[in-house]
C-alpha cells in the first residue's frame, strides 16, 4: 500500500491546484465553444431571422445557403447576406422543392425593406435564437402585442434590449445569447464585425455592463434577493464566466449612474451603503409601504373573545406540559398577542422555530368571524406551505371557501 504523508494530504496547497484545473476546464470549454460558433459562422439565427421575415421554410434555405457559401470546401467565416439576396431573386439556385417555396414576392419585399429593417433583420440573425423569438423582435405588429414598446431604431442603438425587454417570458432570450452574438469568437468578430450602431468595441460598454446586472439580480431573486449590495452585484457580474470579462467597478457605476437608473433602482444598506435592485421590487417596497402605513394609520378594530381559550385549543393539554410555570408564562404571552393581532390593523409576530407562531396564527384563523372575511396565507417555501395547511385542516379552517394558501 503506498505511504499516504501529510504533504500529500488535501491542504490549503491543493486549493489553488483545483482552481487552476477548473481554470484550465473552463478554458478548454471555451476554446471547443469558439470552434464550434466559428463554424456555424456570424449569423448563427439565419433561418430563425429569414422565417421572421416571411419565408416558409427559413431554416431549410439558411441551411441550403450555407452550404453553397462553402461549396469550396473552405471553413473560413463569409458573410451570407449576399448569396441570402441572391437566392431570394433566384430561387432555382436552390433545389427544386425550396425553390418553389420561394416566389417574386418574397424578393420584391426584401427590396423594398428600408436599411434600418434589413439592418434588424441582420442583428438578429447574429443570435442564437428561435423562430418565435426573432419574429417576436421583428415583425412590428408582434413586437407590440407582447408589450415590447422599443422600436428599431432603440433595438439597432443597444440589442441588449432584446434581453432586458423579453424577461419574464417563457422563451425569453437570454443575455447570454445577446453577448455571444455581440461578443464573438475573434476570427469571426473580424471577417463580418458587427456594424454601428450595434457595435460594442468594448468588454465595459454601458449598454453590455448593464444588461449585465440585471442578469445577476435576476439570478439573485431566484435566490432570495430583493436587492444586493453594490460590492456583491459588481463582483458578481466582475466573476462572469463570459468573454470578454465585463470588469465593471464602482467608478464605472458613477460614471454611467444615469443609464443604469434607467433600468434598475439604487437602493441603501442598513449601514448606509449602496445596493441595487430590480425595478420591479422597488415598485413592490412602495406599494407594500404605502399600504402598510394605510392600515396603520386606521382606525383598530374592535371586539373581545377568550384569547386564552382559543389559544389552549390549538396546543397540547396544559397538564401535560413538563414545566408548568414556564408554559403558562407562554400560553399567557401567545393569548396577549393573540388579542393584539386581531385588534390591530399590521401585525408583525417574530420568534425562532418552535416559539409558537404557526398555533398562534392558526388560532387566529379559526375565528368565524375572521375567516368569514376571506383569508389568504403566504408561505416562502413547499415546506412551509405543507405546515400552514396541515394546521389549518387540523384546526377545521379551510372549510370556509374564502381560505387560500398560496406559495
């Protein structure tokens, strides 16, 4: 058996080892994904972009281009547009049954598409994208269905709006996706560079830094975060597996602080630091405040019952409790707030796990005269939500029609 020494064993030495192999992982990876975007040349969205402008079978006549763009056996990354016009005028360059998908309609539209159209067409064209999402982005009439208010002009001026206005939606289109497109492999990049306005010349341009930081706090939603301090989203986005790495900063957040408040919302730490967060939960903080301070300025509502009766009912028998002082001291405290919560329009009840809220909750809840008004429950997780239904079935609340539990 070999001698195993301690300078062998996992140390702190072997921390450093492990990060330059996941260096040189991500690396390898990056180098293979390079290859590949090379070979599927600049415009990796061609069909999805010709379907979005009306031809029939847009994947199949991109993939036929592609083909004649390479008859010559060369890899070399060529600007397809060309031979796109070409095929549109001439469509028995194609086989017989593209061909016949293909009429002088189809040319006569392309012709008569004004530059900042074709220029559309073609910045799409650059991203990986599906049919519906580039006909989304495309076609006017459907741009404005889905609520998408930018216009050709603003898309052309930051295509980073194709990120940060599809959010939300099932297929949305990833930042990801933009950025690569923008962003290419190098041999592409110089073959068929992306034109102005479009063009990002560099890895800190505003517009790229930030779509960039809505991503993140994106992500960090499906975390928990309403907001991240500003030192955590800038190392955040600073750590990015992308290329080229967006070294944003807090000089950088100062220089562009109006376009980036155009988007997303600062915000402050308790100890009075910066942070930001999405619009969305800034428009939530106030509408949550304005109503908490709504209700706190009503007037209380009246009325007396047995707070300690409806307490005891929701507990185990006080006989069986192992320290009869303490649990009185308990039930006694649960029954005061109990009477507080239902005289008082907001009620906050804060405790560590085991304290009682869920029982002082759910003997809230088994009031008819609370119940009768329609009750509505929030749990943050399934195991929450579990419990809350649990106590609620066990107390016979959910009988009323009005009662909801909803995660």
């Amino acid at each position: 058996m070999p001698k195993i020494t301690r300078n062998a064993c996992p140390s702190s030495r072997g921390k450093p080892a492990q990060h330059q192999l996941e260096h040189a992982a991500r690396g390898w990876v990056d180098t293979q994904l390079n290859r590949i975007w090379r070979l599927r040349g600049a415009f990796p969205g061609l069909g999805s972009a010709l379907t979005a402008f009306g031809l029939t079978h847009g994947t199949l006549v991109a993939h036929a281009i592609g083909q004649q763009l390479h008859a010559d056996g060369s890899q070399e990354v060529r600007d397809p547009w060309p031979l796109v016009e070409k095929v549109l005028h001439e469509p028995n360059t194609l086989t017989p049954d593209l061909a016949a998908t293909i009429g002088s309609t189809a040319a006569k539209l392309w012709g008569s598409l004004k530059p900042e159209r074709r220029a559309l067409l073609k910045l799409l064209a650059r991203f990986e994208i599906t049919a519906d999402q580039a006909t989304r982005w495309f076609v006017t009439e459907e741009r404005k269905r889905a609520g998408i208010t930018a216009s050709d002009t603003e898309i052309l001026a930051n295509p980073y709006l194709c990120f940060e206005d599809d959010r939300g939606r099932i297929d949305q289109i990833s930042a990801s996706v933009v950025d690569r497109g923008l962003f290419p492999e190098a041999t592409v990049a110089a073959s068929v560079p992306v034109p102005d306005p479009s063009c990002c010349s560099e890895a800190i341009d505003p517009r790229r830094g930030r779509a960039l930081m809505i991503n993140t706090l994106d992500r960090a939603a499906t975390e928990g975060h309403t907001l991240l301090p500003q030192s955590w989203l800038v190392q955040r986005v600073r750590d990015l597996d992308i290329s080229p790495q967006c070294a944003i900063g807090a000089d950088w957040i100062d220089a562009f602080d109006p376009f980036l408040k155009a988007r997303i919302v600062i915000a402050k730490m308790a100890d009075g630091t910066p942070a930001w967060q999405l619009q969305k939960f800034a428009q939530a903080r106030d509408i949550i405040s304005a109503r908490v301070k709504r209700r706190l300025a009503g007037k209380r509502h009246a009325g007396e019952h047995d707070w300690r009766a409806l307490i005891d009912q929701q507990l185990p028998p006080f006989a069986d409790a192992s320290d009869p002082e303490t649990e009185e001291l308990a039930r006694v405290e649960k029954a005061n707030a109990l009477g507080e919560i239902y005289r008082s329009r907001f009620s906050v009840v804060i405790g560590p796990a085991g304290t009682g809220k869920t029982s002082l909750l759910t003997a809230l809840l088994s009031m008819p005269s609370v119940a009768a008004g329609g009750v509505l429950l929030l749990a943050p997780t399934g195991k929450a939500r579990v419990q809350m239904q649990k106590r609620a079935n066990n107390a016979q609340v959910s009988r009323h029609e009005k009662f909801t539990v909803f995660q």
